[in-house]
C-alpha cells in the first residue's frame, strides 16, 4: 500500500534493497528545524547563516551569531548540523553592502567578491563567525562548510584562518570542538574537476549544484530570459557529479548534495545510482524524495545512471529520467 507523506516522516529513507540514505535538510533560520525533523529530516546539511546577516540592519555581533547556532543546535537535540560559512555577495547584499553601493561595484558580481573570496578578504567578518560557531560546537555535533571554493590556496587559507580562530580560543581558555569536521561546497567547476586533491584536504563534501550549474554552463541562475538553458541535466553538469562523488568514494570521504537538484523527484533515481547517499533538501521536498527512493533499488538505478550517460542532450536526459521516475511512483 502506498505510505501518505505524513506516515514517511516516520519510515526509514532505505531503497528496497536495504541501502541506507541520508536525508538531510537546508535551512535558513533555526526555527526551519522542527519542522524539518517533522517531515523526515536526520541533520541539517545546510545551514545558510548568512540570511541572519541579511535579515539585520548591522552586521551581528559575535554573541548573537553564537546564540543563534546554539538554538539551532538545540533544536536538533543531538542530530547533526552543517554551518556553512557566510556566503554573502552577488545577489546576497547585506543592507550595509547595499548602502556602500556594493551591488554596482561589480561588473560581474557572481564572478566576483562574493562568498568565501569576500570572508578572506574581510577577516574581521570571517573570524568573528569562526568564533560563534566554534564556541557553540561544544553544545552539539557541528561541522563547519566553507562556499565557493575555487583553488586549494583559498581552502588552505581558510582553514589557517580557522586555525588562528581555535589558537586565540586555547589562549582565552574557550571550550570548542577540536576534532569539528571540515568541508567544502563543490560548486565551481574548478572544484569538482580538481577534487580528488581536495578530497585530501577535507573531511567531507557537499554539492552545490544551484551554483555548479551555473559556473558549467555560463547561466546566471536567476536570468529569466535564458533560463531554459540552465538545466540540472546538462549532460556537462551530470559528469561532473559523478566525478565528484568518484572521488569522495575512493578516498571515503562523505559527499551529499544540498542544490536544489537533490529535492527535484526526476533526479533521485540518477543520483542513487551515481553512488550518492546523502541528500540535503528543502524541508518540503523530504517526503517525496523519501517516498521515491524507497519504492527503487540501487541496481536499477545503476542502469539508469549508465543509460543517462549516453545521451547528448538535456532534453534527451530529461525525457528518459520521467520515464523511470514514471514507472516507479
Ligand atoms: C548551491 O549553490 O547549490 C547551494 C546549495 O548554495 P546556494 O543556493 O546558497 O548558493
Ligand atoms: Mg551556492
């Protein structure tokens, strides 16, 4: 009999052969948490911090940044979170970056200072967020995630940063988790097509396809005028997922897929049989993607990966991924 979406929440997330899925969500604010866990959620793969950045006048101080990941934290009540580190920039402007007229200093400001490019060169910003959410890794299993990485140099720097961050914390007696685990967004095709060294560098790493389609296929994500040709199922696009996820397979490391893509029905059966087995996901798209991989088995979707990978165009992937997907829910 067919589960109501209501009594997913409760199922395990196993496809019918008994393989295991993670299904995490994303988040903006900690009280997107309970519900989330209502509709299935196991941990948070993505926390979007900067949002309390844009939600604010002034730039959060350290005490409310640390509060604010304390709650989240307790609303997992022991579930794991994703902190990813402020992704601000492009179309992300505080109302401070607005006022200085950040939003017509840039000719292209999704090629430009944004995200973990605009923390490095901030690092005031940048170690005051390092600060509030070493300080709450001690409440709770935290991990912390840094965006937009684009060359090794810039994650190294990240983590020297880090590095500092826990050393003045040592020197002033603050509690933090020593061993808090450290990840990076594949979301720039740089990246992705350099990951296997990367993989050597961090302990885990998350897909960011909104942003790694984009970078591929020279789409600004959210120009309406072309965004026929921004497409998930660009066959571009799909080889670079598996490469990612490859890698992280050979040096065991946890990959999970926190784009929008990871929530969309049509690409469950595809991304199972690329080997992935976390998914991060907008709270609401939890019970279908559940319901999905549950009613599938990793063979099948093994041949559908294999198949997909013969054709040439998006259209092509597309029609044949609602195909399957018709024929399973
Ligand atoms: C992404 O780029 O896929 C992603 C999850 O991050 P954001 O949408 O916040 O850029
Ligand atoms: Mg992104």
């Amino acid at each position: 009999m067919e589960d109501t979406l209501g009594e997913l929440s409760k199922l395990p997330a196993v496809t019918k052969d008994g393989t295991k899925v993670n299904l995490l969500a994303n988040i903006e604010f900690p009280s997107e948490i309970p519900p989330a866990i209502h509709n299935g959620a196991v941990g948070i793969g993505l926390y979007r911090t900067e949002f309390l950045f844009l939600a604010a006048d002034n730039e959060p101080a350290e005490q409310e940044q640390y509060e604010t990941y304390v709650e989240a934290i307790r609303n997992l009540d022991g579930l794991p979170l994703t902190v990813r580190t402020l992704d601000l920039g492009a179309d992300k402007l505080t109302h401070q970056m607005t006022l200085a007229g950040g939003d017509t200093h840039e000719r292209n400001p999704f090629l430009g200072c944004r995200s973990i490019r605009l923390c490095l060169q901030n690092l005031p910003l940048f170690k005051t967020q390092l600060r509030a959410i070493l300080r709450a890794s001690t409440q709770g299993p935290v991990k912390i995630m840094f965006p937009l990485i684009s060359n090794i140099m810039e994650l190294r720097q990240a983590k020297m940063i880090l590095n500092d961050v826990m050393e003045d914390l040592d020197e002033q007696g603050i509690e933090y988790a020593r061993d808090i685990p450290i990840g990076i967004m594949v979301e720039v095709p740089s990246a992705a097509l350099q990951a296997r060294a990367f993989t050597r560098e961090v302990d885990f790493f998350s897909i960011g396809t909104n942003d790694l389609i984009q970078y591929t296929v020279a789409v600004d994500r959210g120009n309406e005028r072309i965004a026929s040709l921004y497409s998930a199922a660009h066959p571009a696009v799909i080889s670079l997922i598996k490469e990612i996820i490859r890698a992280g397979q050979r040096a065991k490391i946890d990959v999970s897929l926190c784009g929008e893509m990871a929530g969309e029905p049509e690409f469950t059966m595809l991304l199972l049989g690329l080997g992935l087995r976390c998914f991060s996901i907008t709270p609401p798209a939890i019970p279908e993607i559940k319901r999905i991989l549950r009613s599938v088995n990793i063979e099948q979707c093994q041949k559908v990966a294999r198949r997909v990978s013969a054709f040439d165009s998006d259209r092509e992937v597309l029609n044949y991924l609602r195909d399957e997907l018709g024929k399973v829910v």
